[in-house]
C-alpha cells in the first residue's frame, strides 16, 4: 500500500501508530512501576509522536 502524500492524513497516520505504540509500552510498564498516590503524569500527543519519531529513525539507523 502506498503511504499517503496529504500531509494532514500522514500526520494523523503516524499520530496513531505512535499512540499504539506508547499504549502498548504503558501495557507492559504498568506491572513494573511502584504504586504511588499519584497517577503518572500522561503525555501530549506531540511528545508521544516526537519519541515515536526518534526512536523510529533510531531503528531505521541500526537496520
């Protein structure tokens, strides 16, 4: 399948693979973490898709 060329359709593309991606390792790290009185603060959608953008070129790099 072709990727997008709209940029508003990429951008939201890669929006909710990041958010899959980042509910998946909160999934994982929610049985590692201490209990506190505080829920962990939740992140926005730009810092979810700015670490999902890192570590995608990061992966790509070593690939």
């Amino acid at each position: 399948m072709n990727p997008p060329t709209n940029p508003y359709i990429k951008r939201l593309d890669e929006l909710e693979a990041a958010k899959e991606k980042f509910n998946e390792s909160e999934w994982r790290l929610f049985f590692l973490r201490t209990l506190s009185a505080e829920p962990p603060p939740q992140p926005t959608d730009e810092e979810i898709c700015k670490v999902f953008t890192q570590t995608n070129s990061a992966a790509q790099h070593w690939n």
